[in-house]
C-alpha cells in the first residue's frame, strides 16, 4: 500500500511539477509553424479541425455548467461540427453556449500560455489530454471519435515519449497555434454572413437570442480572439537569455 501510495504521489510531482523555459529560438520557431499553419491553406484544412474541436468544446462544456442536458457532439470531414443540448431555448443558458464556440479556441490558447508561462510544460499536456477524455465521451459519429483520439494520441505520445525539447516545443506550438489560428475562423465566418450563407451561425443564433447584431457578437468573437493573442505572446516569450539546454523531463 505505501509503494502504491508513493508511486501516485510521484506521478503526481511529475505532472505538476515545472519544467525549465525551452530557449527563445524555439518558442519563436514553432510560433512561426504555427503561423504558416494558419496561412497555409491545405494545412490550415487539417489543422482547423483542432479548432473544431475546442470550439465544439467549449459549446459542451458551458453547456454542462449552465444546467443544460448534453446530447451529444460531432465533429465532420469538412471541419465543421454540432453541439446538441436541450434545455430552454432561451436564456442566460443558451446565450452563454452559444457564445462559448468561438470564445472556447482564444481562451483555451491563452490558458496554455499561462501554463507555459509558469513551466507546467507537462501539466499542460496531460490537461489537453484530460479534455480530449472528457470530449470523446460526448461524441456521436466516427469522424469525431477518429479526430479526438487521433489528437489525443499524438499528445500522449509526445508526453510519454518525446524528450525535453520535443515536449517543450509542441506544448508551445499547440498554444501558439490556437492563439493565432482562432481568428480565421471569426473571418470565415464574417465571409459566409455577408453572402447569406451562414443564416443560423453562433452569432445569428446569439442575435436572435438577444436582439444585439449578429456582427456586434462576430467583433466581440474578433476582439477576444486578438487580445487573447497579444496576452498570450507576452506569456510565451521567454528570457532570450535563458539557456539552450533543457534536462531530460523524468518519464512515466
């Protein structure tokens, strides 16, 4: 029992402990991928369904803090994806899961910064991965199933096996990359609005609900998503002058 109990307690250490910064040339190398991922257009129609994901997230998870009843989640083939909760159909409730979609990727982002920041390298991988658990349970089609695990896998096995540089680097390109990937889809969805393409998108759902301008919530989405980028930029930048050299993290 006490070996059990020591073991847990180390895994516990291991998981919050902090991690020494990576060096200023990495965190800028995988802000720059990063970038070039969203830019990019076939690889931006990869990468987007992590978007997806947080977004539909962040719809499930409000969803379950406001007292409504989670049906269920699917995520599509064309990085699209519907969130399904019942409750009143109205109300601070619905309001609030609407507006989380597009609030959820910034946020999320910029809450890993400030993992990052505090050299919680580990602690926030095994909390995306946490999510994933969580969300995967909430999914209802194959391709939803296939893109979670698919995700949560690459970052279990970059937390189990890859060194401290490998680690380091893709916690910070994670972060990065939802800092600056979650306004692309503000855009995209400002571009489908003004064609009359998208007529029961978050922001009309939210105009609806609350009689306030379908693009006033797309700024407030666009507003967001920006200040989170600028705070978590100013989170994930190290000293320059700290060392090159990362020790091995301890392995599980």
């Amino acid at each position: 029992m006490d070996v059990e109990t020591v073991s847990i307690s180390e895994l516990w250490d291991r998981v919050t402990g902090t991690q020494p910064d990576p060096p200023w040339w990495l965190v800028v190398l995988v802000g720059v991928v990063a970038l070039g991922a969203v830019l990019h257009g076939p690889t931006w129609r990869v990468a987007r369904n992590t978007v997806t994901i947080a977004h539909e997230g962040g719809h499930a998870l409000v969803a379950l803090v406001t007292g409504r009843k989670l049906d269920g989640i699917k995520l599509h083939s064309d990085t699209s994806g519907v969130t399904v909760s019942r409750g009143k159909p109205h109300g601070p409730g619905m309001v609030f899961t609407a507006l989380a979609g597009y609030l959820a990727p910034p946020l999320l982002g910029l809450l890993f910064a400030a993992l990052l920041a505090g050299g919680r390298i580990t602690l926030m991988l095994w909390f995306a991965l946490a999510l994933l658990a969580g969300m995967l349970v909430m999914i209802r089609n194959a391709y939803g199933a296939l893109s979670v695990l698919a995700t949560g896998a690459v970052v279990f096995l970059v937390s189990w096996l890859g060194d401290a540089k490998v680690q380091a680097g893709f916690a910070y390109l994670a972060a990065w990359f939802l800092l600056i990937a979650a306004t692309r889809p503000v855009i995209e969805l400002q571009r489908m609005r003004a064609r009359h393409m998208a007529p029961s998108s978050d922001a009309d759902q939210l105009a609806h609900l609350t009689g306030v301008p379908g693009l006033a919530w797309v700024g407030l989405f666009a507003s967001v998503a920006l200040l989170s980028l600028v705070a978590g930029a100013a989170l994930l930048f190290p000293d320059a002058a700290s060392s090159a050299h990362i020790p091995e993290p301890p392995r599980f």
